[in-house]
C-alpha cells in the first residue's frame, strides 16, 4: 500500500469523512487502482462479517428473556451469587484446614511436659549424671561447692549469678532414652553472655595490672595483693560462666576461659610474698597464650553483640 | 413496573441476537457461551442499570458489558465450552439443503477464523462497525478509548483481513464474490 489515502479510505465507506474530504478521496479513487481495489476488498470484507448468522434460536431467546425477567431486581444476579459464594466456601474451607493443620502441628512439635521443662530449665549444669537429678539436688550443691560466701565486697560478682538462670530460655525437652545433655542447647542466655562480656573486661584488668607489676623495686611482693583478691574472686566466677559455655556449646568462649582460669589460679595462690621468678613465669605464660589480646577481642564482640 | 418491562422486552427482541452474533464472533464461534454471556449482560442490565441509563445509552452499556465478560472468558479455560459448542452445532437444526448448508458453513467458519488473528481490540472495534453500524465516536464509548484509536484500529484491522484473506479463501475453497475474483480479473 504505496499510496497515503489508503486510511481514508476506511473513513470513506464507514462515512467518517467530512463532506470535501469525501468528495476529494472520491476524485481519487477515480484515478488510482490501488485504492479503488482496496474500497472494493474492504466492502467485501464488510459484506463477509455483516452476513454471520448467529445460531440463536427463538425458543433459546424466549427462554432467556423469561429467565431475566423473573428475577428480582433488588435481588444479586444468580451466576454472581453462586460463583462469590463458591469462593468465599473455598477460602473459607482453606482457612479451616490451614488452621487445624497448624494447630496439629504446633502441638507435636512444642514441649509438652511441663515439669519435666522445669527440670532443663533450673539445671544449671549441662553434665549427663547432674541434669538427670532433681533441681533440688542440683541447685544446692553446686552453688554451696563453687560460690564463694557472699559477702559484701563482691556484690557485683554474685548478683547476676542469681538472676541468671531464672531468666535463661527453656531447654529442649530431652527424649525417652536420650540424656539431656547429649545435644547442648545452642542458645545463651544474653545475661550469661553480659555477666561473660563483664567477665573478660574485670580479667582483661587484672591482668594488664599484673603485668604492670613493678618487680626491681624492693617491695614489689606486696604490691601483688591487689591482684590476688581479684584473682580469688574471678576464679569462681570463671568456672561458672565456662561450664555455661560448655553446656551452650559455645566452644570458642569456653576454650578462652578454660585458658584464662589456670592463669587466674596461679595469680590467686601465689604466696603471701612472691618472688620475682614466680611473677615473671606467670606473665610470660600470659603473653604466650596472648590471652590480654583475646579477652579483649572477646569481650568487645560479646558487647557489641550485646548492643 | 409493567411499561419498564415492556420497554426492556422490547430493548431485548431488538438487540439480544446482535448482541449474541457480536460475541459469538469475538469469541470465535462459541454460540452457547456467547448465548450465555448476552442473557448475563442483559441480566446485569436489568438488575442493576436499568431505569438508571440515559435513553439510548443502553445499548453501548450491553456491549461494553458484555466485551468485558467476553475478555474474562479469554483469560479462562478455552477448552472448557469446545466440546459442547460442537454437540451443539451437531444437534442444530438445518433449514437449508446440505450444499447451501455447507457452504454457508465454510463462509462462517472462514469469517470466524480471519477474525480470530486480529488482537481483540481490533476485532470488537471491527465488528461493532460492521456488523452493529455504530459510528467511530459510539464504538470508542462502548470499548472506552478515544476516536482516533477506534479510526486506526479499524483500518489495521481490514488491511490485515484484506492481506490474509486471499489465502485463507484458497486453503477453504470458498468463493465469496469480492476481493478475490476482482483482483484474479485485474491480474
């Protein structure tokens, strides 16, 4: 189609011309083939589409007309009605079963036993032979055996041990013939892990100050004292929070306190007046094992964790 | 009450076949399904519109109505109506001797097909134009867009017919009377 009046055209026999557009298209079509065979295709085309007969039938019609006038007009149309109450039966149906299958679900897989929850949750040591015990045998114990006696000096030391189990995450109930500290809860508790964090900051100090003893002066030894006292009462602490990590699984924070009690314990039972051999061996096994650098590491991730 | 169904009987008589035979071509042939779809806009017509309508403008209601469901049919199932369409089509009674019938049969089943590759805006703007007669500023109304698009999708819409139409006619052995024998008397 070469020629630009072949659109109008179009407009010409659907009489959407103006009257001197006509009248010019005409004069065209007079002196150009291509357009003329192309209005004689397209009223063929007209006459093609204009004579489909549809299949109707008039009893088809009756019937249908009767169908429309006998329903009421305030009435919803039928065909509407039933497919919005299909779907919303259907969605009402999926609703049912999603809820009964959640429900069956969420009771299989939740711990059912509270008494026996009880047990895991107050049992603050993840061995095999002291979880099975009652939390009365296992509570008293192992405080009465590893707590120091409280005292008013160390108040921030024992103050959090005593919160910290309360608050602690229910343990997974054990199965029949499995012990319970087979598989460690992965999960601290985030006072376990502040009373750790506050924990390796107090021996990052000490530590740090030990090193800063002053050994060529004459009255070192007694300098030491200090350091001693800290050392006494963070040993406890540290057995406590490195059987938690144990029990949590934790391997990397209990390796660090399983390195750092030895050092705690040699500094708390050094002599009333150590020498200067003493002093230095444990220092040089305190760079050896980078333990300063490791507890601070440790302690600022724990923080910013924490955070 | 009485007159407002009388007037809707007689919008009914009048315009329910063409309304059937407009969708029966855009749905490709689907008679009952298009039988169906008139009698539901009809129904939503005289349910909801009904008395509510500016005079005249019924009629552009019905077919923008029933387009509407008819594209709804096109994103369904389009096997689902095929099977009964043909024990239909079996089962219809024949007023014609066998040879007219056929023949009439080819010509409409030929006109379906043509129809059936142009894209539906094309088709519905097509048929309303010849088949209903109704003019570039009607058609927009009914199917929502502006004239000039009604005016282009028409001519687009009988440049690809014209162009396909030769051949198509040759595959059916059909001769209809037009384009076909002018442009073999012109070659």
């Amino acid at each position: 189609m070469s020629c630009n009046y072949t659109e109008k055209v179009s407009s010409l026999i659907d009489g959407e011309l103006s009257a001197a557009e006509a009248r010019d298209i005409e004069r065209h079509l007079l002196n150009c083939a291509e357009c003329e065979q192309q209005r004689a295709d397209f009223l063929n085309l007209r006459r093609q589409i204009a004579s489909f007969e549809t299949s109707l039938q008039p009893t088809v019609q009756n019937r249908a007309l009767r169908k429309i006038l006998s329903v009421d007009r305030r009435a919803p149309a039928h065909g509407f009605q039933w497919g919005f109450n299909t779907q919303a039966l259907a969605f009402t149906t999926l609703l049912i079963v999603g809820a009964i299958i959640g429900l069956v679900l969420y009771q299989t897989s939740s711990t059912g036993d509270p008494e026996k929850q009880q047990v895991a949750i107050q049992s603050p040591s993840p061995a095999p032979e002291s979880s099975i015990k009652k939390p009365s045998t296992t509570e008293s114990p192992e405080s009465s055996k590893d707590q120091p006696a409280p005292s008013k000096n160390n108040k921030e030391t024992t103050t959090p041990k005593r919160s910290a189990p309360a608050r602690r995450p229910p343990a997974r109930e054990p199965k029949p013939g499995e012990q319970f500290a087979a598989i460690p809860e992965p999960v601290r508790s985030a006072d376990s892990e502040t009373m750790t964090a506050m924990h390796f900051e107090k021996a990052e100090r000490l530590l740090l100050a030990f090193k800063n003893v002053r050994l060529n002066e004459p009255g070192a030894a007694t300098n030491v004292g200090y350091e001693r006292k800290r050392a006494k009462e963070l040993v406890y602490q540290n057995m406590m929070l490195r059987r938690e990590a144990d029990a949590a699984g934790d391997v990397q924070i209990a390796s660090l306190l399983e390195n750092l009690e030895p050092i705690l314990l040699d500094i708390a039972n050094l002599p009333a007046r150590p020498d200067q051999d003493s002093v230095r061996v444990i220092r040089e096994r305190v760079e050896r094992k980078n333990i300063v650098a490791l507890l601070r590491v440790n302690h600022m991730a724990l923080a910013r964790a924490l955070d | 009450m009485a007159s407002e169904d009388e007037e809707f009987t007689m919008l009914f008589q009048d315009f329910y076949p063409s309304l059937c035979r407009f969708l029966e071509c855009l749905l490709g042939g689907r008679a009952p399904l298009a039988q169906d779809l008139a009698q539901e806009s009809f129904l939503q017509l005289h349910r909801t519109a009904w008395g509510n309508l500016p005079a005249g403008e019924a009629r552009f209601w019905l077919y923008r109505v029933a387009r509407n469901m008819a594209i709804n049919e096109f994103r369904k199932s389009n096997t689902r109506y095929r099977l009964f369409d043909r024990v239909v089509e079996t089962m219809r009674p024949r007023s014609r001797n066998p040879e007219q019938e056929y023949e009439a049969q080819e010509r409409q089943s030929l006109v379906l097909k043509m129809l059936q590759t142009l894209p539906e805006d094309q088709r519905a703007a097509l048929l309303l134009r010849e088949q209903e007669q109704l003019t570039y500023r009607e058609i927009g109304q009914v199917l929502n867009v502006s004239e000039s698009k009604v005016k282009v999708d028409i001519f687009r819409a009988r440049a690809s017919l014209r162009e396909r139409w030769g051949k198509q006619e040759q595959k059916f052995r059909v001769q209809p009377s037009g384009c076909s024998s002018s442009r073999q008397a012109k070659a």
